[in-house]
C-alpha cells in the first residue's frame, strides 16, 4: 500500500528525474520492439510457409531461443560492443544504443516463434488456395501478415512486455549510468540493492502502468479497427 | 495457348492414406477440349484425383502429363475452384486485386469488370468473409478466372448456388471453355453435367469405373455401378 | 564505471555535482563488482578504475594497464546481526572471536560469495580464524553470490550475520530488525585505491578527463568533500587509503 | 570460442556442481511450468469463450502483465514470505519453493495471454456449433484445449523459456545460496559479477542447450503425435 | 414433447449489416409440423432467419417465439446442421462422443448405431477433418439428431453430397420428422424440395415473400419473383 501511494505521489508529483527514466526505458524499448518485429514476424511468417530440410530445426532453435538468459544476450553484446571488441570502434557500449541492441537479441526470437505459430495456423486454411494461385515468396509472406495482424499483436506485446521487463542485459550493456543508460528496471533493481524496497514497488507500480497504457492503447487500436474492418 | 496442355494423360495414379488406398490406379487420357464432369459417389476420390492434377497433392505412385508439360511446369496455366472456397480477409475487391497478375493490377477497371461477370459489384468493399455462401463461391470463381488459365478445376463450385447463380456460373464457364480453356469439373448434379458436360469420366472407389461421351452416359451408362448412381441407389 | 557499494551509498550523487562545478568535467559512473570493474578496464571500457582490492589493483598497474594507483579514502568493514545476538558476538574481544562465536553458536552468515574485495576480506578473516565455512555451505554458511545490497537482503530477511562495508550498510534502508554488532577493529579497515586507465594501452581513454578527475578527487577540496559526505548524520568514507572496485569513464 | 569449448569440458567432466545447479534449474524451472499452464491455460481459454463485463479489461490485464519486471514479481513475493510477512510463516523465503512462486507468477500471464490468443481463433470457427450444441463452461474449456493442443505447446514453450531464463526474481527470493537456491541463470550472474565472463558464457551456452533439448522433446513429441493422428 | 415448440412466431425480425437491411421485417408463422422448406436466391437472408431461430444471432428487433418458449429457453429442443460442418479435431467416433448426452455416452452402441444410420460406421475411427466433404455432412447430420432434437434446422445439408447421400440424408429426415420433429430446411435443389417439403417459404431480399404449401408453391408460385426463381431467371 505504501508502495502505491509512493508511486502515486512520484507521478502526480511529476518527478522530472523519474519522468527522464520513464521517457528512456519506452523510447528504448519501442525501437527495440520495432527492430525485432520488422527481423521476427517476416521469418516466423517465412518459416511457417517454406519448406526446406532444416527449417525443423530453425524452428526449433527459434523456441529454445525464447529461454536465453538476459545475462547471457547481454554479456555478448557487451563483448562485441567492447572497446576491444569487434565492435569497439562503434563506442556503443553504455549507451542507449547498446541497450536496444540488447533486446533486440533478445525479443526477436519470441516474436518470430510466437508468429510461426500464429502464421502456421492460418498456413492450413490458405495453404491450398495459395498454391493454386501461386503466390509464394515475398507477396505470402506479406499476405499472411496482413490477414493475420490481430493475432499478430499478441506476439508483439508479449515482445514488448519482455523488453520493458527486461534488467539483466542493460545492466550489462547500459550500466545503469544516471541520466544515460538509467531505465526503470534498473533504477528498481538499483533501489532493491539499496534496500529502498518501497520505492523499489513504486517504480514497479509505475512501469506496470506504464505497460498497461501501452497494452490498451495497442489492443484497443486492434479492437476498433476489427470492428470497422474485416473479421 | 491453351491447346498446349492437352491431351491430360493420368497413368496409374495410386494414393494410400492410412491403410487406405483412397486413389486405386487411376487411368485417364483427355484428350478433348471442351467440359469434361466428374461424376462419383461421395469418397469416391474425385477431390484426390482434382487436386493431383493440379499438383496440391504428390501421388505415391504414377505419373501425370499436361500435353509435353508435367503437372510442376503447367501450374501457371492452371486455376482451381475449391469446394469450399478459401477468402482472404479483406474485402471482395481486394481479394481479387491480390490474386491478379501484375499487368490487370495496373487496369482497375479489369477487376470491376470481374466483379461485374459474377454480379458482386455491389458488394466490391464488403469483406469477403462476411459474404453468403453463394457470394462467397461466386467470388472465388472470379478469382481463378485472373489469370485465363488454360485448365480450370472446379470441385463441385455450384454446390450451394441459387438455381440462377448456377447459371450464371455456368455460362461463365461454357464462355470460358468456348474461348479454348479446358474445363474439368466435379458435380453431384446430374441436371448441371447434362447441361454443360462434352464427356463424363465416373469415378468408384478410387478408380475411374467409366468415361463416355456425355449424351451415352446419362443415356445408358455402361456400368452398372454408374446406372446405380444416377438412380440414387448405391449402397454406402 | 564505479562499484555497487560506492555508488548504493550515495556518494556519487554528492561529488559528480561539486566535480562538475569545479572542473567542468561530466562523469558516467558503471556499478558493478570489483571483478567485473577491473576486467572490463582490461577491456578499455572506462577510463578510471576506483576498486578496493589492493593486490588486484597493484597487479592491474604492473601489468601496465593503469597509469600509476593512489590511495583514495578508506571506510571499515562492520558485522551486522539480528539485534537478539544469539551469538553474542557483540561481546568478542576481535574478529576473529566474533567469527568463532558465529561458527560455535551454530547461527546462520550471509557470505557475498562472489569474488569481490568484501568477499575477499571475509575469506581472509574466517583463515585467520582456522575456520572453514565452505564445508557448511548451504547449511550454515549461505554463499549469496550477489552485491552487498542483495546480500544484506538476505542476511537480515534471515537474521543472519553479515559482514558489510560501512557506508552501504548505513544507507541501506531495509534494515529491519538487524544492526552493528560488532565494529571499529584496524583488522576491519576497508581501502579504495583510484587507477586511472593506461591512455598507451586504450586510445580511446579520455586521459585529460581522467587525470582532473583523479587529482581532483586526490586534492584537498576532493578529500574534504569525501570527508563531508554525511548519511544520517554520520560520516561514510575517510580521507587516506580505502578500497573499492570502480573504473570511471569520463565524458 | 573459448566459452564453447569451456562449456563442452564442464559437460563432458560431468562436473557436480554444474550437474547440481542444473537439476535444481530444471526442477524449478518445470514444477513452475506445471502450475503455471495448469492455472493459465484454463483461464486464457476461459477468457476467450466466456463474454462478460470486464473481459475485454481481463485480456488487456494479461497482456499487460507479461510485461512484468521480474525484479517486481520477485520483491513482491519477498514481502510475503519475508518473516514479517503475511505467509512469513510457512518459512519459505530463500528455498526452491520460494522460487518457483516467484516463477509461476512471472509465466502464469505470459501463458494465459499466449493461449487466449490461439483460442480465440479456433472459436471464431468453432463458437456456432459448440452454441448449437449447448456446450459451454468446462465442457467447451476442455475441448478447446484438446483440439488447440498442439498450437499450445508453443504458448508453453514460451512460458518455459521465460522460467528457465528467469533470474531477476528469482535472484531475490532464491537468494542465490550455493547448494541450496542457485540455479543456472544465478549463476551466470555470479560469475559475470566476478569478471568471469568466459565461465558465465559457457553455463549460458549449457543453459541453452538445455533450453534446446527440452524444446526438441516438446516439439518431437508434438509432431510425432500429429503426423499419427489428427491434423 | 416436441410439440410444445409449435407454433414458430416470427414477428418484424430486422437485422442490418453495416448499412444493409440483411433482414428487413421478417414476418413468418410455422403452426404445421413436419418439413418446411425455405428457398430463396443467395443472400436473400434464409441463413441468417435460421441463426436467429437458433439464438446464433440476436436481431436488432422482432421477436420470435417458439410454442410458449422464448428462442433462448428452447435451444435444448434445437439441433443445427450448417452449411459448413465444423468438426472437431477427433476421430468420426469421438466427434459423436463428444456430442452425446450423458446417457448415450454410457452406451457406446448408440453411437456406432448412429455412424451406420448415416453409412459411416467403417469411418469411424478416421480423424473426422481427413473426410470427404460428403462424409462431413453426413457426420454432423449424425452428431445433430443424437440429442433427439423437436426442432431441426438444416441449412444446405445435402449442398454436395451424391444423389445416394442425398436420399440416405433426406430419408433420415423424413424419419425424423415422422417421429413428430419439426424440420425447417434450407435448400437450393428444387427436386429435394419437392421430396420433402410440406410447406415452402420464399425468402427474397431480406423479406418472406411467400408461403404456401408445397404442392401449390412448385404448381404456380404466387408471387413474381419466386416464379422467376424457379425458372432460374433471377436477375442477380
Ligand atoms: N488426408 C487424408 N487422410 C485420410 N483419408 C483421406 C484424406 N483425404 C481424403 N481421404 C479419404 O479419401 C477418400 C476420397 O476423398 P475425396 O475427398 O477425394 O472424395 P470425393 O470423391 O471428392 O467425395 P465428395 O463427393 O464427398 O467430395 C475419402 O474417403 C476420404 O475419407
Ligand atoms: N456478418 C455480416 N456482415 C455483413 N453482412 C453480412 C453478414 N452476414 C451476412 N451478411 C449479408 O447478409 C446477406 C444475407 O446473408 P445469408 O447468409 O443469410 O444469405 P443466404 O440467403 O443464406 O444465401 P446463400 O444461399 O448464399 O447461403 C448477404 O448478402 C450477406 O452478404
Ligand atoms: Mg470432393
Ligand atoms: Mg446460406
């Protein structure tokens, strides 16, 4: 309780540094969102209509991909990131470049499985019909992504989700550096650390709302336009 | 150039599902032009052999030529009409601007002109699911004919049409036909194949049982498994 | 780049401010473990390196990495225990008497467990006092593998005992019913040293930058505003040799 | 490289510790994914189906949840099972268990969104006749998990990538404690914290082959199902 | 008690669609068991009148009563068969399963009895979705008539069944309706409407245009556009 009502008094108040936060962690995660959704929905389309010896296993690997530590995504950015790293001349580590990169890692995989799934369902009902009408390529995979787009945003909100969540790679990545790199999970992480548990919730209160307004905003764009439009 | 996948010659065409054999060595030449009908019980395999042909299905056994062309070469002078037709969900006209080649999508007008030869311009920005059934079918078969295929496969495509949009849809495909496009069609509707059919093939238990000029099958078939089915009469 | 338990004091966000007024110099502080802090200054990813782990730092200078090593400040190393003391460690004569109470009272220690100058310091201690603590782990002796905040967390979630640097345990906020028990031995003394990052070896480091930062840190006004930095009225850090595991990039 | 063939010896030296850890991750891990599709499937299902008030705000609630800070989730369930605690009692802070809350609820929306999702499509084609036939409530819930099944394992594969990746929460109300609450992920971030970051790589690269292993089972066994009974 | 259904009242029944008046003021009473038929051009709306009988859709106005029920309180008494059967993801047998009422579930011999009633017991453990299209019809006519139904609503049952299926189905229902359940039929086949039918309903536009008993309907049917519907000259 005391939690909420810190969280309340930090938004009404309009906390500048807590709105600095706020401001990065969306910004950085919405980019890494529209990355990984322009990579993953086209390969888990494209995946769910060819057939080739090994697509199996990419699928496969997709899914197992989904269980890859943060920690691990993120140490490997950072080693590529790194000053001595391949990378390193980029001067990205610590920045919130890097960050995005990070979840781009690691949400792609879930989008991409996630829309297999989803593509491969609408894959028997069209398959036929597409055959017959030869439309293969580039104009199916397009196709199946316009026929399913509802569906399709449930992947990419749990893409979001996991992004706006995601602490372990940042931190790696990012460095929590205040004014910079400073996200919300790392700012709760940090006040965790500190044993500041209530402000700790607040934070989590906040982006928790935060992701609420996203879901809505994007679920109730969904629900006006299937309603206008086609079923 | 139409002529250029005739004659249709199926040779031994075997398919087993499960423990099945649901295509049994089907043996076919078609070698005439015109409206060629598909008669047969329901799981006699009609659907099976349609979709072979247009190369949906691999058949475990047997081969398949269009003219000099194999079923892989020929399929862009196919289109078929399913039996239950499949829509995108878009609207009636977008789903025939998806399904158009390059150079109608440049012509607009072409695709109203569809939408006209089936009577469904009214319904050009309805969504194609939201259709009735009869719409639906009416639709799909404006479709297929886009791209003037050489070969149309229509798998019982009137079944659930009001007796005037059957005839609509059939003078569409005698119009097709007429201008030199093969016709393959599976219909349950004796009155339908009299009216449109040049020969009939009849299929039994994975086989073809018989193939006759369409005036001598409805006159006396050779078979008595065909006399059977006319009269409504075979067992199950 | 900087430590977790220098910066989970607060101490940054009081001297980057007067850094920033005097010098004009903008500072971008990374936490992590000293570990971690001294690995990645090998990779050139920072610019200064402010550690305490005095023959790591010594090592990382004589490996040519580090421009030269100066004392910084130095804070001390304190006990915390549930206030009911089960092992009256309170009442020990040294450390090393605390420790045995600890072991002979069959009462839990929360161990950071993860390498860093904290953890090293304990390992040290439980020598000298002839005891090994690995073979109760999971038992008695709980390795957290974590930072000093998450390890406190636990300690004092379990009412067990901890040995806690000074300055991150009197900013920690959940304290619950936990406390000092046992404080102000020299055996205790915790030491920051500050390195800045060999420009010979990483072009990229910004040396001027780094060279302000340090002396500045290392000039009167640096020292007597680390020896100002107040939390609840009481003094963290103190001017001479103190260690903490931190690399500094400069911007 | 390196991290590779690291990995390959602790593998092939059949290292106890490494086995240990990895048990425990594996345990955690699955009893959390039981529990989680055990609650999530039904009510995702439930959710699709079912029309009252509020259900629109059900969905987007789920939706938004994935989107949960582990670190939140994990101080969330550390205030209750902390000794002054409401569930204090059941002494459960810093134990498996503790952790496998914490997991079940991280995954349980991410479970129930996913299915909700693939539900819903299969009730846009079933609903009439499930009407006209007058089955509703358990009945329809059932059936559509049964003819859904396959779709599912997907959702629930997602769910376990994200248990298994998991270490925020599980970090704060695990603890860590070596023999006792350390699992992979933890792991990882000890020796990352240490500076090990060859070691850390190489039980990322173990975790992932886990992660692939039990993906290749769920899926092997998904599609040997349907290749030999009903597509 | 299947007649406790009887009379059907429908009363000024409109929907609209977007802009469109899909049903427009249906007015229509059923008071005589036995089969009515309902014909009508494609999307004249009979699918949507036989969604609202069975509470599938709820009207934007009108009221429809069934004996004393409202449609809500009677759908236990209803069994549909729709233009595209749906089945589940099962065997034949356990789509019938599935459906039973308890009692039937403890006796599995009803089921095989049902599979045979429509020809499909050597079906039975086939996945039901690997059927042919006349099979599926077939199984879900089966699956409706397990619960014993007072009212049936078939729309487009027999739509691609062979003229064997057909009579199978159509004696099926003329059992059924002899038992005393009340069928209301949708259908294009004149001929099958001429088999079953006691009375027809002409649906046109969203609108009853006209109902008469069967006999008096195909003989000279009343109103213009029912006699240009049977000579299949509706202008679409
Ligand atoms: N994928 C499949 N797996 C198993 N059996 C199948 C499969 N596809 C078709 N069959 C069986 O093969 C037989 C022939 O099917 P087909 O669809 O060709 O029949 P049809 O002649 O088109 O019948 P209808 O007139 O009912 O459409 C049927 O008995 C059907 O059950
Ligand atoms: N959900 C919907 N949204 C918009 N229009 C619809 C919807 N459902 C049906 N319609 C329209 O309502 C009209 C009547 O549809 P209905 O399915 O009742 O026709 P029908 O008489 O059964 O025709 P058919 O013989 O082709 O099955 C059609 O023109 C159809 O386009
Ligand atoms: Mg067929
Ligand atoms: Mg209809």
């Amino acid at each position: 309780m005391n939690a909420l009502a810190e969280a309340f008094r930090l938004i009404i108040t309009l906390d500048p540094d807590l709105f600095e936060i706020l401001w990065l962690s969306i910004r950085v995660s919405l980019i890494a969102l529209v990355i990984a959704a322009v990579i993953g929905l086209p390969l888990g389309t494209w995946l769910a209509i060819t057939r080739f010896p090994g697509r199996k296993f990419c699928i496969l690997l997709l899914n197992a991909l989904m269980g890859m530590p943060p920690v691990v995504v993120g140490l490997i950015v950072y080693l590529l990131l790194s000053r001595s790293g391949p990378l390193g001349w980029l001067g990205l580590l610590y920045t919130p470049s890097a960050m995005i990169i990070a979840q781009v890692v690691l949400i792609t995989p879930i989008i991409a499985a996630l829309s297999n799934q989803v593509i491969e369902n609408l894959h028997q009902e069209y398959s036929d019909t597409f055959y017959s009408m030869g439309i293969t390529g580039r104009r199916a995979v397009v196709a199946y992504l316009v026929d399913a787009r509802y569906a399709l945003t449930t992947c990419i909100l749990a893409g979001f989700g996991r992004a706006i969540a995601e602490v372990g790679a940042v931190i790696i990545v990012g460095g929590n550096i205040d004014h910079v790199t400073r996200v919300m999970t790392t700012a709760i992480a940090l006040e965790t650390s500190k044993g500041n548990l209530t402000l700790a919730l607040a934070l989590g209160t906040v982006l928790l709302t935060l992701s609420l307004l996203v879901n809505a905003l994007v679920i109730g764009v969904r629900e006006y336009a299937a309603e206008r439009q086609y079923a | 150039m139409p002529s250029s996948i005739m004659p249709i010659r199926i040779c031994d065409l075997r398919l087993t599902k499960g423990e099945r054999a649901v295509l049994g060595g089907v043996d076919l030449t078609i070698d005439k032009s015109g409206i060629t009908v598909i008669m047969g019980p329901n799981g006699a395999g009609k659907t099976l052999l349609l979709r072979c042909l247009h190369g949906l299905i691999r058949p475990d056994q047997g081969q398949i030529t269009l003219g000099h062309l194999r079923v892989a070469d020929s399929r862009d002078q196919q289109a078929m009409v399913f039996q239950q037709p499949v829509l995108l969900r878009r609207t009636a006209l977008q789903n025939l601007a998806f399904a158009a080649p390059v150079i109608a999508k440049s012509r607009p007008q072409r695709l109203i002109e569809a939408l006209e030869s089936v009577h469904l311009a009214d319904r050009a920005h309805q969504p194609a699911r939201m259709l009735s059934g009869g719409e639906q079918q009416r639709l799909a078969l404006a479709r297929a004919l886009l791209g003037k295929p050489a070969l149309l496969l229509l798998d019982e495509a009137t079944a659930s049409l009001d007796p005037a949009s059957v005839l609509v849809i059939e003078s569409l495909v005698k119009a097709q036909s007429a201008q030199g496009t093969k016709v393959i069609l599976v219909s349950h509707d004796q009155g339908q194949a009299r009216r449109l059919a040049d020969d009939v093939v009849f299929m039994s238990d994975g086989q073809v049982a018989e193939q006759s000029p369409a005036n001598q099958f409805f006159a006396s078939p050779r078979t008595p498994v065909a006399k059977a089915y006319l009269a409504g009469e075979i067992l199950l | 780049q900087s430590t977790t338990s220098t910066q989970n004091s607060g101490l940054y966000d009081y001297l980057l401010p007067l850094l920033k007024k005097d010098t004009g110099v903008q500072v971008n502080i990374v936490a992590v473990g000293t570990g971690q802090a001294i690995k990645n200054a090998m990779r050139c990813d920072g610019d200064v390196l402010l550690v305490h782990a005095r023959s790591d730092e010594e090592k990382f200078v004589a490996d040519g990495y580090g421009e030269y090593r100066r004392d910084l400040m130095y804070n001390d190393f304190v006990i915390i225990g549930p206030k009911a003391d089960p092992a009256n460690v309170a009442g020990a004569g040294d450390v090393i008497e605390a420790l045995r109470r600890i072991r002979q009272a069959g009462a839990r220690f929360a161990s950071r467990g993860d390498d860093s100058g904290t953890h090293k310091k304990e390992r040290s201690l439980w020598q000298a006092a002839a005891i090994d603590p690995d073979a109760g782990s999971g038992q008695w002796y709980l390795e957290t593998g974590s930072g000093m905040g998450a390890t406190l967390n636990t300690g004092v979630s379990l009412g067990a005992y901890v040995l806690s640097d000074r300055a991150t345990w009197i900013s920690f906020a959940n304290k619950q019913d936990s406390t000092i028990l046992f404080e102000g031995k020299p055996a205790l003394f915790n030491q920051y040293g500050i390195i800045p990052v060999n420009a010979d070896k990483c072009p990229n480091v910004n040396r001027e930058a780094a060279n302000t930062f340090t002396q500045w840190l290392l000039s009167e006004t640096g020292q007597a505003a680390i020896a100002a930095y107040q939390v609840e009225g009481k003094q963290l850090f103190f001017r001479t040799p103190a260690r903490l595991h931190s690399t500094i990039e400069l911007k």
